[in-house]
C-alpha cells in the first residue's frame, strides 16, 4: 500500500532562530502521529540541527538537493555522503526551479538519481509542465518526457524509494492550482504511463504527491482524489498551523 505524505519544501527561508521556533510548534502539532508522513525540507545550513530536533518526533528531514558527484572541485555543493552522515535520509530533487534558475536538465537529473540511489535515499522526484505547455496541449507529451529521460531507465526495483511529485509550474507560487479534477487527470496519466513502462504494481505501490499551491483551503479536495497521494507544500509550510491543517486533511 502507498505512503500518504506530505512534504514541506522551505526553499531560501527561515534562518537558525526561525527553524527552531517552526520546529518547535511542528514538534507540538505533530505531537500524535497524523494520518500521512510528514516531512519537512529547511535549507542546507540548518539540516543538521533540523535531524536533531526532530529525530524523536516521527518528522522526517529532507534536502532540498544535492551534487550528482562524490566529491571534487564543486565550491558550495553538497554530496551524498555529506547529506547521509547528518541523518538526512531523503532528497528532493528537480524541483521547477532548480530546472528554471540553475538549468537542470532531465539528463543532469538522471545523474543526481543514480548517486541518490547508490546512497541508499529516497527520492523526491519533482516535474511539470509550464504554462504555455498546458495552454498547448502539450502537457502529457512534457511530463512523459521528463519522467522518461531522468527515471525510465531504472530497474523496477528502484522505485520503491522514489516519490513522485507532480507540480503544474504555472501554480507555484502565483495563487493559481489546477483544480482537483485536473490534479487527478495527471495523477492517472503518470501511474498509467509508469504501469505501461514496468507494471501496475510498480506504479500502484508509488506515492504520487501534488504541488501546486496546496492551502488549508483546498487540500482536503485535492488529497480526496484516488490517485494524489498527498503534497509537496511550498508557502504554507513555513507556517506551523496552516501545514498540520494540509497534513490533517486526508
């Protein structure tokens, strides 16, 4: 049976100070295990002392990324290694905008998979289309693409440790979310195209989470449709109340 998770991505937020005070009020939110996985993402600087906070809590700690290499000449990158000998156990990777700030490509992506995999952690596995994508029509064509260049060349056996998180570019960020229906639309494509690619195991054991804007507000609706299997949560999870509101609404 698929996880329910939900995953809070902080991005460029919240210095040490901050991170103890939301990680404190998550700790007293989170005080009886919820329904789903809750996770969070601080950012680098703060992920050791994020591990230790939570380690007794049931919340688990993410980064938001990492280098595809071992090791080397890569000033202000973060390995593999480094990230695993903190605790840090899962790593969100190709995030829209890693893709659209920093130009990670599907092929670069593919390469981060495989050191990810090597180390034993799970993946968060980020995708989308743009605006002009949906507006085309294209929508499908460019997401298959991007789960087929980064992950499609993966053992079946390899998917049990990647989640899968679907996030429309064009409702991150601007107030707009694909509605519920549209969500479950892609949802289904993505499951179906993993179950013609390996098998219907393979895509019904995988967690298939939306990222587009989830609030208080809509989460409940969106998380009611059979193939969402939670979120990955930008702006409301630097906010304690609205981010346990999100992962009580399963």
């Amino acid at each position: 049976m698929r996880k329910k998770i939900v995953a809070g991505n902080w991005k460029m937020n919240k210095n040490l100070a901050d991170t103890g005070v939301l990680l404190s009020e998550l700790k007293v939110k989170f005080k009886e295990q919820p329904t789903a996985e809750i996770i969070v993402a601080p950012t680098f600087t703060n992920l050791y002392y994020a591990f230790e906070e939570l380690k007794q809590s049931g919340i688990k700690v993410a980064a938001q990324n990492m280098h595809q290499a071992e090791s080397g000449a890569f000033t202000g990158a973060i390995s593999a290694d480094m990230l695993k000998s903190i605790g840090v156990q899962i790593v969100i990777l190709g995030h829209s905008e890693r893709r659209a700030y920093f130009g990670e490509t599907d092929v670069l992506l593919a390469e981060k998979v495989k050191t990810a995999l090597k180390h034993e952690m799970t993946i968060i596995f980020c995708f989308g289309e743009e605006l002009e994508d949906r507006k085309s029509g294209n929508h499908f064509k460019v997401v298959e693409s991007q789960l087929k260049n980064a992950l499609f060349d993966l053992d079946a056996s390899d998917w049990k440790v990647i989640v899968l998180a679907y996030e429309p570019v064009w409702a991150i960020g601007t107030g707009e979310t694909a509605s519920p229906e549209q969500a479950q639309e892609m949802h289904a494509f993505i499951r179906k195209t993993i179950a013609d690619t390996y098998n219907t195991e393979t895509a019904d054991e995988v967690s298939i989470l939306y990222g587009g804007s989830v609030k208080p507000a809509n989460a409940k609706e969106i998380f009611a449709k059979p193939d969402v299997d939670g979120g990955l949560i930008g702006g409301a999870a630097l906010d304690a109340e609205s981010f346990a509101a999100i992962a009580n609404a399963f």
